[in-house]
C-alpha cells in the first residue's frame, strides 16, 4: 500500500500541487466550498426528516430539489478531496484525523444505503406529514451528526500536517 501511496504522491500532478505557491490552497479552497454546499444541503434533508424544518414541502419533493446538488457537490468535493490527498498520500494515510474521517465518510454512506433501501420504501405513507416516522428521524439525527464529525475530522487533518 505504501509504494501505491509513494507512487500517486509522486505523479507529476501530486508534486505541482505539493511544490506550487498556489495550487494547494486553490484546490483546498474549492473542496471547502464543496463540502460546505454538500453539508448545507444535506441538513436540509436532515432537519425535514427530524422534523425541525422545512415542514410544509413533501420529503420526495425535497429530495428531488436537493439531492442533484448535493450530488454534484459531492462529486466535486471528491474530486478535489482526492487531488490533495495525491499531494501527500502517505502522510495523509497515516494521520488518525483522515482514517478517522473516510471512516465516517463510509458510515454515512451506509446510512444513506440503509435510509433509502429500507426506510424510504414506505415514504408515500408519510411523505406530507410534518412528522415522519423514528426510522427516519434516526437515520436523519445519524446522518447530521456524522456529517458535523466528518466536517471536524477534516479540520483536524489540516493542523494534523
């Protein structure tokens, strides 16, 4: 695994983002923006099956106003997420604070799997109602928490280097 990690922090890509003025705060500055469009519309979604907000809007409709962004967010968060990553592969891997973080990102993941394999199933029963149903109240405090953890952990993996 070490030698993979070497050889992508090695790429000529890696080492213009590394050794650059300006690269790296660039990109990071683009991954922040990312994750906090991502976080923000995620605690939408969270808070509407909580029950805190956003009370008069179906959950289907919401989902369907929200999760392309999200989507999208993600995917560019991803996407930058893995460029900086590249710049310091095996430092990174080895800091509890990023283990600690693609953990949770693989938790909430499954969250995600579980609410919408199981869960949502059953949203045209309570798809209107101000008050959904505790699996979803469960799935959407989960959900908030982890990603509040996840937003920390990455916060800690900058002081971390």
């Amino acid at each position: 695994m070490n030698d993979l990690l070497t050889t992508l922090q090695n790429t000529p890509f890696a080492t213009a983002i590394r050794e650059g003025d300006t690269l790296f705060p660039w990109i990071e500055s683009l991954h922040v923006l990312a994750l906090a469009i991502v976080v923000g519309t995620i605690s939408i979604v969270d808070m509407r099956l909580i029950g805190l907000a956003s009370h008069r809007k179906s959950v289907r409709r919401l989902f369907r106003d929200v999760l392309p962004i999200t989507w999208s967010a993600f995917a560019f968060a991803a996407a930058t997420g893995f460029l900086l990553f590249s710049s310091r592969a095996v430092k990174y891997a080895s800091l509890w604070e990023f283990q600690a973080k693609i953990v949770l990102l693989v938790l909430a993941g499954l969250n995600m799997a579980y609410f919408h394999l199981v869960t949502f199933r059953s949203v045209h029963s309570w798809d209107e109602l101000a008050e959904t149903p505790a699996a979803a109240k469960a799935a959407g405090a989960v959900s908030l928490c982890l990603w509040i953890a996840i937003v920390i952990c990455g916060r800690l993996v900058g002081f971390a280097l």
